[in-house]
C-alpha cells in the first residue's frame, strides 16, 4: 500500500545516492563537474516543488543503509532515483531490493560509464529500471524525475480520484 504525503502533493520520490556521491563538487571534477551533491539536491527539489512532487533525499556510503530506505520507500513513496555509485557493478543486494519492493525507480550517471573502465559497463539495475540517464552530468538526475513524473503522474491522478 502506497500512502500521500498530503492533499496538494500526489506524488512522492526518493532520491539516492551511493557510496561516494557526498564528495561530488571535489572528488574527480574532471569527471563529475563541480556541482556539489548540494547542488544536485536544491535542482531536484525545486524542479519537484514547481512539480507539486514531494521529494526526499538520502546519500549513504553504507549499502545496508540504502537496502532500508528502498525497504522504507514502499509505504512512503512512488518513485525512486537512485545513483547507486559504485554498487551499480557490485550489488545484487540492492538489485534484490528493488525486486522486493516492486517500486519503480530511475538509475542515474553522471559520467558516460560506458566509455570508462570495462568492469564499469555493467549494472546490477539498469534492466530492470524504468530508464537509465548515463552521461547528462548532473542534469541526469532532472531528466531522471521528469521520466518519473510523466510515467507516475496519470496512475497517481487515478489512485486520488478513487
């Protein structure tokens, strides 16, 4: 059962990040940019206000910490992005997680992991997220919610007028 936050917000998104995305803005700018995670958040929540989305954020570096908010999500939210880090090659813990929960969710990349180190090309989510946004920087994480809204929007609209 999935509750709303309130009268004026239909709907409801988690927003992840994984181990190491709190360094963003100084770790490898070269490769990530130098928008902060910061940064990252103020984007998506005021595109999400403007939206009449509530938003909720969470950044962990601990892969159990991430498994209970996806755990969480299933009674709070509708929605999940998540940018996984470097447990997108490594987790199948997370993988079950989803599978678990049955919400749907966008995985999002800053870089273009396809042009960088082999072991990087594969995820243990992608096939089984509703999109995946790779190599948009941290814009992704905006097309990431728009992907959700326009896919959550309509049933949401149906689930209120029930």
């Amino acid at each position: 059962m999935r509750i709303l936050v309130s009268h004026t917000q239909i709907l409801s998104l988690l927003v992840l990040n994984g181990p190491n995305l709190n360094l963003l803005g100084t770790r490898e700018p070269h490769l990530y940019g130098t928008d902060t995670l910061a940064d990252v958040e103020g984007l998506i929540r005021k595109e999400a206000e403007t939206a009449g989305i509530a938003v909720e954020f969470l950044q962990s570096n601990h892969e159990g910490a991430l498994i209970d908010a996806i755990h969480k999500a299933r009674t709070v939210h509708h929605g999940i992005i998540i940018n996984p880090g470097g447990l997108t090659h490594t987790s199948v813990a997370l993988r079950d997680a989803f599978g678990g929960v049955a919400l749907p969710f966008v995985e999002v990349h800053i870089t273009n992991v396809h042009q960088r180190e082999s072991f990087r090309h594969h995820s243990y989510l992608s096939d089984m997220a509703e999109a995946v946004m790779v190599g948009a920087g941290t814009r992704g994480y905006l097309f990431a919610l728009q992907t959700l809204i326009s896919r959550l929007r309509p049933a949401a609209l149906a689930e209120a007028n029930a």
